[in-house]
C-alpha cells in the first residue's frame, strides 16, 4: 500500500510538470505542428478550460498522496540491527586488588561488606603529588634565601669597596690641600724676607746718601770778609 501511494504521487508530480508546461505556451507550437490551433487541439471547448481542470485534477491527487505519505512515514516505525544487541554491563576494572566481584542475579551486596580499595586509595596519587610540590616549594624557596644572602654578601662588599676608595680619595686631597697650604706659606714668608731685605737695602742707601752731601755743603761756606780796624 505504502509503495502504491509512492508511485501515485512520482507519476502525479511528472504529470503535473506536463501540464506546467503545456499552459506556457506550448499548446499553441502544438496545435501548428498538427494543422490546426490550440482550441481544435483539445476539443472545441478549447485548451484553456481542459487544462485548468486538469492542473486542478492532478494538483488535488498531489496533495492527497503528499497527506498520506506524511503519515504514513510517521507511523512507520523503523528497526535497525542495533536494536536487537544486547547491552553490555560494564566490567569491573581487572588487575586492581581489592575489588569484589558483583554479585550474581543483581542482588545487593551484603551490608557490613568492606568497600573497594580503589576508592580507599583514590586520593594516594592526590597525596603524593602534594608532596612533590611541598617539596619543590621548600627546594625553591632554599635556593631563593641562598640567592637573597649571596646578593646581600655582595652588595655589601661593593658598599664596602665603594666606601675604602671614598675614604682614599679623601685622604688624598686632603694631603694636596695640606701641601699646597704650605707651600703657600712657605712662599709668604719668602716674600716677607725679599721685602724685608729690600726695605734695609733701600733704608742704607738713603743714609749713605745723606752722609755725602754734608762736606759739600761745608765747602761751600763763603769766605768771611776781613774786618778793619
């Protein structure tokens, strides 16, 4: 029945596309093919009432066979291969000690019973792998305290260094301002001799002077006149 429905509604789908074409223009290149016009070609009523009639026709048996064909695939209940096979329980995971074994016929385990170890060491790998980062944290904060300490050393000793060439450096300009201070002085006192011995040079040569020019002044007394008696 569902196959006889499918093959109504292919042959109602081509029939139709026919008769499509057949109102575009085609009845008129037909009925000069055959001797005559579109009006004779399908009958005196003409062909524009038998193929509306006909589109209507084969429109309607469309839709009816595209109406059951719908619900019929709707109801139609389809089985695979897959629906047949049974389902597999899951197995118990081999090679894990402790684990005890299911029960047959699905009935409950006994109450009392010791759970499965898994579970019990489930948080062993949790466990180790805090350790192994408490122990990397504590290596790595070991080797950033021995860095800090290692930097602090030599900041220190830069400090150190920096502050014996400063006191260096001190020391010597203080000796070039101590040399230079007496050099200075000794020049002073240099000088203050040259004046000094200049000033006495200057102070006898000013008193010889003055010695010589006294007998000449003697000499010049004029003579007196003689006196009459």
């Amino acid at each position: 029945m569902y196959a006889a429905i499918t093959v109504i509604h292919v042959l109602a789908c081509l029939f139709m596309i026919g008769v499509v074409l057949l109102q575009q223009g085609k009845g008129a290149d037909m009925g000069a093919v055959f001797g005559g016009s579109s009006q004779t070609l399908f009958g005196s009523s003409g062909a524009g009432n038998f193929l509306t009639r006909m589109t209507a026709g084969v429109a309607a048996v469309f839709m009816v066979t595209s109406l059951t064909l719908a619900y019929g695939s709707a109801r139609r209940v389809t089985t695979t291969i897959f629906d047949d096979a049974p389902l597999a329980e899951p197995a118990a995971p081999a090679g894990e000690p402790g684990a005890a074994p299911a029960p047959e016929g699905g009935a409950p385990a006994p109450e009392g019973a010791p759970a499965a170890e898994p579970q019990a060491n489930a948080g062993a790998p949790i466990r180790a792998g805090v350790a192994v980062v408490e122990e990397t944290g504590k290596e790595a904060g070991e080797n950033l305290r021995d860095e800090a300490k290692e930097a602090g050393q030599a900041v220190e000793g830069a400090a150190e260094g920096a502050a014996a060439e400063v006191k260096a450096g001190a020391e010597a300009a203080a000796a070039d301002v101590e040399a230079g201070a007496k050099e200075a002085v000794q020049g002073t006192e240099n000088a203050a001799k040259a004046a000094e011995q200049k000033a006495e040079g200057a102070a006898e040569a000013v008193a010889g002077g003055a010695v010589g020019e006294a007998p000449g002044q003697v000499d010049q007394v004029p003579p007196q006149a003689p006196q009459v008696e």
